[in-house]
C-alpha cells in the first residue's frame, strides 16, 4: 500500500516537473541590432552590418523555458548557398568569417540549444529556412524609419513598440542593454509565432526595456 502510494506520488511529481520536449506553445525569432551587440569596439570579429540579424529561433512554452531539449542531436555544418544566406541574415559577428563558416559556432549553438525544442516540427535545414524566412517576412528597420525612429537617437518604449507593432500585429518583445551607465539602448527584438509559423503570436514581455527612471531608450 505505502508502496504503491510512494510509487504513484512518484509519478505525478516527475510528470508534472519533466518538460514535454516538442511541445511548445509559441515560437520566438530573435533579432539583433548589430551596433549595440557589437559594442564597445572590439568585441566583434566582423563589421556589424546595418540592418537586424538574426540571434535565434526560440520555441518556448508560456510558463516555462525550453533549451537544450535532445541530448542526441546532430548538428550538420552547412555548405553551399545555405551557408551563404546564413551568412548574410544570421551573421556570426563573433567569429572571423573563416572560422565561423568553417565550425559554424553560433549556428551550432543555437540548434543545439533551441532548435531541438522544435525538432519534431522542423529538422535541421528546415528550422534555419524557416528563421529567415521569418526574418525576411518584415522589415523591422524600414518599418522604424517610416515611423520617425532612425539610428542615433533616443526614442520612448511606446514609441518603438508601436512602431514594430504596425506590422506585427502582435506584441514583440523589445530587449535592452547597459552598455553605458544610465544609458539603456535597444540590443534585441523579438517576435513571436505560433508553432506552425502562420500566424503571429503575442510574445511574453522581458522587461528589459522598461527600468524604472529611463526616459527613452537608445537606438545606437
Ligand atoms: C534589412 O533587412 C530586411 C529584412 O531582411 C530587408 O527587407 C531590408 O531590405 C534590409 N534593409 C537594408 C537597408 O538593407
């Protein structure tokens, strides 16, 4: 009796605490703004392009954080025009163009950690196209510039946010940074889609962008 007790305790607690791997609830793209992540000087090893590259795809659930969700995982290196599209919209700016295109860390590291949350949807080459796919379904840069937001200044949260929002329809979720103190700039953006990548989705809010006491925040 206490066994079988102890046994089915046993068994609610380890479903209720062991992620469903596969099963997520949205997914996330994350795009970067080269400046800002490339800041100070130095830490790049290529030059920041001028437009959003893409950090990640990031499937997740709404209340719990999905990474690294296959420990038997095959990451293949890419070759051929795929290489050079990645190249082009998910920029490895850490990493020498050599050494990056030839390990591919970045690339690696992201399927690693979030494209095997969605590995039951999308196999390797199909999670990369579908990332810049999405990518290429917006212009988040021309979109602030026909809303008055170009680079060099500071402009409101609101501002931003409503900007993106224009096209997204969705809430995205604005990430910032500190570089300089009391300087709060505009490192990420996200945007969110439901699994089957239809349709947008409203993204849960980090609040990096919203400290108490900034005014605005800067687009560098
Ligand atoms: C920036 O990237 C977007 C999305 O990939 C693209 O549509 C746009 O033409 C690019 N803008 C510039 C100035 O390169």
């Amino acid at each position: 009796m206490f066994k079988s007790q102890l046994t089915s305790a046993h068994f609610i607690l380890l479903f209720a605490i062991s992620p469903i791997y596969g099963d997520f609830d949205y997914m996330q793209l994350v795009l970067t703004w080269p400046a800002t992540f490339c800041y100070p000087k130095g830490f790049c090893q290529r030059i920041p392009p001028k437009n959003f590259t893409i950090h990640g795809l990031w499937p997740d659930k709404e209340r719990q954080r999905l990474q690294f969700c296959a420990k038997d995982y095959k990451y293949v290196n890419f070759e051929g025009d795929i290489k050079s599209s990645l190249d082009h919209h998910w920029i490895q700016l850490r990493f020498n163009k050599e050494v990056g295109l030839k390990y591919q860390p970045l690339w690696h590291d992201q399927y690693k950690k979030h494209g095997t949350c969605c590995s039951n949807l999308y196999d390797q080459t199909a999670y990369f196209l579908l990332a810049m796919r999405l990518k290429n379904k917006f212009d988040l840069l021309g979109t602030l510039r026909t809303n008055g937001i170009t680079p060099g200044r500071r402009y409101t949260f609101q501002r931003i946010h409503g900007a993106i929002k224009t096209v997204t329809q969705m809430d995205p979720d604005l990430k910032c940074v500190e570089h300089i103190k009391g300087v709060l700039e505009l490192n990420e953006i996200g945007i969110c889609f439901t699994p089957n990548a239809e349709s947008p989705y409203h993204c849960p809010q980090s609040h990096s962008c919203e400290k108490r006491g900034y005014t605005g925040i800067l687009f560098r």
